[in-house]
C-alpha cells in the first residue's frame, strides 16, 4: 500500500479539524515544546519505511517506554514477574492509589504508572548498572547507538515526583519493592525521559510487529509467545482508562505517552508511530488517536 | 490445519488436568448439569467444521447471548447507542453497582450485567415484540429454526435477581433506562435463558469471524466497521475481570457465560466454541480456559 | 432561660444572612412548600414550651422519623437488631450503594436510607398492622391523636423511589430484607410522610431529653440506657455526610429531613425542632444549621 | 462517687473476661511490653484523682497525642487550619489512602493519620523549634517537666513508616504540605513516640473536661468554644471506624493509640485514661473499650 499518500490524504481530511487538546504542563521541560508539531512514521515488516510531518523531530517518549522496559524485565523475570504485577485493565487514571490499596500493593498492570515502578524495581535488583544496561537494551532495538536519556527532563519530573512516590511508599509498605524508593524513582524518571523521533521509536517498536523478531537484521529479540503477550497487555491497558475506546476505535495494540507520542502494532504488518503534543483529558494524544481511527478505517486494518 | 486432531491432542495432554471448579449453583437449574461435561466446535470461514466430545449438547448460553443482543441493538441504535453505554472494561466484578453509582448510571460496557440490562431496555423500546423479535434474529445467524429460549432456566433466575432488579432501579433513578423495570428484566433473563450447543453456537458467532458477513449464505448481517467494533468489545471486556488474563493467555476475542460456554473467533480465520461446566473463581469455564489456551499456543493463532 | 427572647435575637442577627439554599425538589409535593419559612420550638424537661415563627405549621417530617421507627424496633428486636444493621457513620451521601455493596449488605447505620429500610423490614415483620401500629406509637410519643400519614406525599414519593428500591433489591440479594420488596418500600415511605408542626416534634422528642422517660406524663417510653444508645447514634450519624460539621458547630445530638426540619435534644435539658425548607448540598436545612450554632453557642449549651 | 471502688468492682468483674486481642507488632518495640498490663487513672474537676492498677506505669501514648498537637495547632492556625483538614468521620481504616484521593488531599479528620500529619505539617511551619515547642507545650499542660519523646520508638517507626510517607507524598503531590516530607514525618513520629503513665496523661486532658481551663491552676489553655470543638472532633473521629461504636457503647469524646491506652472526658466532670495493650481488629484497646463500656453503664455517665 502507499501509506505516504495515505498519511497525505488523512492529513487533509483532518487539515480543518480543531484539535482542543492542551500539552502536558505538569513539568516545564514538556510544556515548552510547540504545540502544532506532528508527525508519523510506519515501517513494514518487510523493511520499507512511510513518514509524514516532523517525524524526524526528538520528542520525550514517556510512557511508550514502558513497553520496553517490561520486555525487558519479561526475559530476566519470566516465572516471578507476574506475582508481583497483573495484566488487567485498571479503569481508573493511570496514577491512582486506591486500586493498588485495595488490591495490596500489586498492581493492575505494568502499564499504570504503579506497574512500571514495580518494573523498575525488578531492573534495579537484576541489573548490574540499570542506567547504562537499559540505555544500552533500547540502542540495540533500535539499532541506533545515539539514543539517550534527557537529564533536563528527568530532573524537572523528579523534583514533581510526590504522586509517584506515594505509590512508590505504598507499593514498599506491602512488601512490593525491594530497593530503595530513591533509586527506584529515580530510575523509572530517567526511563520516561529518553526521547527519541517517530522513525526511531517504529523502529524500536518493530520487533513486536514480527513475533519478536527483528526483521531488519534478524535478532530474535523475544519468543514469540512473549511477543504476543506484550501486544495483549498492551491492546488492553496501553492507554490507561480509554484503553476500550482506542480499542473499538483504532483495533491495534498501542502504547501512549504524555510527550503526545502513541506507538502501535499490527502483528505480522507493521509498527508505527504518530507525534502530536496536544492531549486530550485522559492524557492522550487528540489529534494522534484521531489519525490512527482514520488510517485503521482506510486501511482496514484493524487486527479484529 | 486439521484441528481434529489437535482438539484430540489437547484433550489427551489436559486428561491429567485437576479442574477443582465448581458448576454455577445461585439457581437449581444451571446447578443440575453434569460437571464433567465437555464440548468444542470450530467453524472455519471456509466452510469446514470441527468437533470434539459433548459438542452436540444444549447448554444454557447465559451471558454469551450479550455479544448477539448488542449486535442487534447496534444495529437499530447506531449513534445513540453509545451515549448509553461505555466501551471501557470495568475492572470489577461483573455485577458490580460502585462504579455503576459513581458513572451515573451509565455502565461501563455492554457486557456486564448493567450494561446488558440497558441493550435489553434498548430492544424493548425500538422491537415491535421483543421476544420473538429476537430470537428470529438468533435463528437468522444460526440458520436453525429450533433455537429457543427455556422458560424453565428464565422462571428459575427471575425468582432470585435481586441484585440485577438493583442495577436496573439504580440506571432508572439516573434516567438510563427507559421502559417498565420487570418488563426489561424479564426480557434480560429470557436472552440469558437460550440453550444451544456447541456447533449451533460457533456458527452463529460465524459472521464475527468474516467482517460481518456469514460465509455460509453470503448474508452481510452487520458491516464490516461493526464487526469490528464488536469484537474489539469482546476483547477488551468479554471476560469481565479476567479480561486481560484471558488476552494475556489465549489472544482472541470472546466472551463467557455462568453455562461453561466460551464463544471465541479469529478474524478472518474461525469462531469457536469451548463448553465445561466448572467454573474458576471469577465466573469463567475452567478448563475451557485452559483448553484454549492450549488452543491457541498450538496453533500459534492468537490474534497478537 | 428566656429562651423566647433568645430565638429572637438570633432571627435579627440572622437577618440579614442570605440563604441561598433551594427546596427539596425531587418531588413535586415537597417543592409546593413556601422556601422562606421559619419556625422553632424547644419543650424543656421541666415542661416548659418556647416558639418562635411558623412554629405551628405542618411540614413534612421525612428521615426525622428514623429516629421514631428505630425506637420502635430497638424496643421490639433488641438483641438481633445490631447485627442487621451497624452504629458506625458511613462518611458517605445517604443513599449510597457503594459501601452497602463492600459491607455485604449491612447497612453503617439505621439513618442512611438503606439502615432505615432495614428497619422498616423490621418492622413489617413484626407488627400485626404496621402502617397503624406505627402511627400509633408516634401518637403515644406526641400525646397527640391527629399526627398521621400523607398520602400524597407518600404516593408521589413511591412514583420516584428507584434509587431506594435499587437499594433494597441490593440488601435482599445479601437476604438481609426478610419481606416483600414492594411492602417494605411502600411502608418506608409512608414514614417518611408523617406530617407534624415544630411544635408537635419538639414534644415528641422530649422522651430522649429526658432518658427515655415523657417528663410531661411519667411513661417511661425506653430504658435510659437505650436512650442514651438512639442520642449516640444520632450525634454520630444524624446529618448524613454532615454529621461532623454539625456536631462541630452545633455540638447535640441531631436528626434532620429534606422537608427542612431538624431534631436535637440536650440530654437533661430540653428537645428542640427547627425548621427552614431550604436544603444546602448535602441535604440539610442551611438556616436550620446556622440558627442551632448560633442556638448552642448563645447558650453555651453543646454538649461537650 | 466513690470511683476507687468502682474501678475494683469493674475489674473483679472482669475477671473472667477472656482478652484474645494482641499487643500492636509492626514495630518491635511496641510488641515489647507486656501484654495483661492494666492501669485506669481519672482526675475529678474539682481536683481528685482515682486509680487502679498499673496506672503509674509510662506507655507510649501514640495516636492519642493528636489531641494535642491538633489543641496547639487549633490556637496557632484558627482560620485557615480547617481548610486544610475537615472534621467529618472517615469510616474507613485510620491510614488508608482511597478516600485522601478521592477528596484530593483533604484529611477527612485531624485524627487519622493523613489529617495528624497536616497538623504536624502546620506547627513545623509556624514553630521557631517544633519538636522543642511541642514537648514544652505538652510539660505544660501536664505540669510535668519529666514528659519527653521516646527516641528509641521514634527511630523504629521511622524505618518502617512507607505507608505515612505515601499519605504524605499524595497531599504534597495536591499542595496540601508546605514543609519537605522528612522533615513533617519524622516530626510525626517524634509526636506519637511521647510517653506517659495513666495519671500524667489524665491530668494533661483534663482542660478538655473543664471547657479548656486547667482546673489545677486556673489556666485557660483554649477558649471553652474551642475545647468544645475539640471535643466533637474526639466524639465522632476519635476511635477510627469504631467511633460508632464507642459512642453507642461508652457515650464520651475519646481518643485512642495502638500503644493500648484510650483518653476520654466528661465535659464538666473529669478526665480518665485507661491502658490494656491487647488490641482489638481495629486498632483500639480491647480490655479498655469494655472497661469504659461498664464504667460510663456503671455511672450512667455517658454524655447523652
């Protein structure tokens, strides 16, 4: 198909629409970034590649990051893992507190902001240096050595952190992290401040798109099992409580990010990655899900 | 593939299986079935049928029929439909009236109990007569005749649905249902009352697994975009709060019932269905879990 | 005390509070009551009577009867009464279901809705003719033959009460209703609908100033030590999710309705009623609060 | 009243009662003392004093010291305290997070843990030497220059206080803390690590019982209003979620800690402590709560 001409298309088709979203504001760093910007990047499982607007602009992929650190912990972990984190949507806000109470400290899944930490947690206690050995994980998917941490946003997000360590507190009072809440914070900031462009995030993504098989150079990053069991957590708490909507809508397995960032997968045909900053209410990207229910439509290709 | 086979296959590795659930007991007559009971049917979109064990047996399809009754109603109610009703899984229980309270009145998604209590409501307003409205429409997609209601099974849970008589009083008092309070439960229980068997079932889940067309006689009973709207509905919210376990593990659309049954399919490919008794502790068919879980591994055909 | 002298000095120190509360208007008939009424009367133990405004006019006492029906069945299930319904405040709106659910149908309180239709199962099971057998008893308590029910109110109550049957659907399906829904609802609200004037309620209260002894006549209506329990259970829960504020500022035990009016009494001292038909958001007369706190600070008369 | 051989006759009476609460464990040193210790000490207003048992004996005081804290912090902070916590029960557990959630912040009470820490939050604020000030204030009130904070407790809850760092983590994380989170936390733990023996405790509430006057010395600690309100807040909050019942059973403002002892008051007639360190599911003093319960039945001296 020639997804160019389609982004083209939908690009008109949605040149009138009025986005109302408003860009996260919650640290300064993310609010500076020009609210306009977007851009979207495809790559097929047979190595071709589609983009559209400002895809090769660096952008602060939050959130989406959680996606691979689970990969990650997934191969280290495979047996505990899922004792001390579920799979099930949450339907509350992706930072709430009154879940993980009442649920005892484990979380609903790796996805909420809650599950993430536990995940971070994991990596601390498994991994000789977390910050390089991480870095270095994400460079290898994504075959670019250039990726990296934003320490300007990683500071603004930990001198904001009090939310997420409360759930960090609370997690620890029922036995669910095992480091220091320091170390274990600080790391899951540094995770959400990488920032890379919507080519280097599809890039990263593809593996997921081919049953955790990197089909640029081969590398069988993850089985396929696991694969397709990230695609599932994913399709069904990727974008925290509209996780139904983006699913009913959209009808591909995504991951969200208040950068204005969504990466999603089609298993067997391509990764992709829309960039608009400006977020609607639930913290996704409007004008993002708005062009991903349009190119699912046109393309029919949604996975149901 | 020749899933004859395969369904023997799985049978013989799960002989060893310790199912320690238990056969839905709030109402005599689902408690009178035999536990041990065990049936699969798969049709393919190409025509071909599959079976194993009981898969010729009645059984009270019980909540799988929301999946049919929300077909209808987006049928009739398109735009309004969703106004009513959520696409968001609950996280909660299926019968749950928190967050029915805290949403004002609106469910979650069709398929817990709340929210098939408002597509009944929907179908009572806009059906000239309801009951037999719908079960022609049943008999449409099954192409058979004899499917039918059992007023035994409807007598036995209207005499103890107190706690649904509650869901539908609390949705009144916020304005979300419409018609007489017993008339619509009546009406709910009835839908859940249907008995099919195996085979019957898959085949009328069928249209699902092509786009919204029933291969068999090239009826195009709902569109396409319908279809999977539906199916994104089933998996995100098809299996109450064991959603995201059951995507997690088996990766397909489907949706249960308190009979045993689970109907599955796989766009483009099947629609199955898996019956047995014992029921684990969030409502759903033990090993019918577990056999397709197997299912799907073995024939690595999850949709992710 | 010159009490007299008192209620009027506080009216013109209140004259010129704006009270921008509204009538309780789910109901047609509670909405037809003129919003700027104000009436007072206190009964002292010793058999005094002090009034103030339309002290003499009939309002609709709603959940101030609670107070009367409790009475009645603590007297007649003494031992199992407690076990169906708990003492503790429920630190949430009247009518809320989410904590009957989590508390497996046993309702925080008898002064909730859902501790009141408890009760008034009770009730029903026990009396021979509720409906007269209660009316009954509230004459004895007010030495006043002409008290009784309004039909109107009550029917245009029963038209509305679907929040109250969702309520009593939830607690049969826990089987902590033992009779007929319909008849404890209907019954229900027929106590809601007694009618009395500030004075007549005034006097019917004056048994829990006294210890559960009429000081007017000598009958020992309750044992002093169930007196002090109904006073204790009023301090705590008597103003719904407001009971805090108002033993704050008021510092008595208090019971209050959607018609405006408020009970207390000072144990050893005196009962007093106030009513003012304008509601605040949490359901309780804004004038009514404010003249009590001003009331009990004038004479330094809280209970603490 | 002859309270010496009221408290003998209480407890021969109790002999037989078989306390199968246990001593508070999460810290070490708290599980320290011994378990059928049993001291009751009351001061009359007009300057008796009555005791039995080990009523000589130091106890940490706990929770119990947030009377006081919130008495110095009422006096500092009038106006603006209550907008920064309410006065409302919480019916939910002492340390729980949901409901600070759901109010954004906002303690229900100064008396469950979130609602203390805003107080100690205040006074780090407006005190020159907070943790100085604080035991000045309370040596005075006790007339008692021995009282002092408990470092070697102090120190084990600290290392074990996840949960309150998580509550305060949240208010911060809603602008309801000024001062940094270690700082308020440990100041916290300073506070409930206080120890005091039966009589010294009796005689620092006994303002409370004289409409905030000490009547030993003829001080007036706190307006007589205050000392009203302070005791309302005691009467519905001053229990956790067993306020209910502690009004209902024993009928006087009080206040509990997991170190076993409970204060209450008599508004114009005395102050008591009791101390059995057998706990109760809830948290609260199980020997003590049935002690009052027959003391204030005893005396026919509930408030009501």
């Amino acid at each position: 198909m020639d997804y160019n001409k389609i982004f083209t298309d939908i690009n008109a088709k949605l040149s009138s629409y009025k986005d109302d979203g408003a860009v996260a504001s919650y640290i300064p760093e993310l609010q500076r970034v020009l609210p306009n910007k977007f851009g979207v990047h495809l790559c097929s499982v047979e190595g071709m590649n589609y983009h559209f607007g400002d895809s090769e602009e660096k952008f602060s992929i939050q959130s989406i990051v959680k996606v691979l650190s689970l990969t990650m912990a997934f191969e280290i972990e495979e047996d505990e893992l899922w004792k001390r984190v579920g799979v099930e949507p949450s339907g509350n806000p992706f930072n709430s507190l009154v879940q993980l109470e009442y649920d005892e400290g484990i979380p609903r899944n790796p996805f909420i902001n809650a599950g993430a930490i536990v995940i971070a947690d994991v990596l601390v206690s498994k991994l000789k240096n977390p910050r390089e050995d991480f870095i270095n994980f994400v460079r290898h998917l994504s075959g670019n050595n250039q990726i990296d941490y934003c320490d300007r946003i990683a500071q603004s997000e930990k001198s904001k952190g009090h939310r997420n360590a409360a759930l960090c507190n609370l997690m620890k009072s029922f036995g669910n992290i095992e480091n220091n809440i320091h170390e274990v914070i600080d790391f899951y900031f540094d995770l959400c401040s990488i920032e890379m462009t919507c080519s280097e995030l599809a890039r990263t993504f593809l593996f997921l798109a081919n049953y955790g098989k990197d089909p640029v150079n081969g590398n069988q990053i993850i089985s396929s099992s696991k694969s397709k069991r990230i695609n599932a957590v994913m399709q069904l708490c990727g974008l925290y409580d509209e996780a139904g909507e983006f699913s009913f809508k959209v009808g591909l397995p995504g991951k969200s990010g208040v950068g204005g960032g969504i990466a999603v997968v089609h298993p067997g045909k391509y990764s992709m990655v829309v960039w608009s900053p400006r977020l609607n209410k639930k913290g996704n990207s409007n004008k993002g899900m708005r062009f991903l229910e349009e190119f699912t439509s046109y393309t029919a290709s949604s996975i149901f």
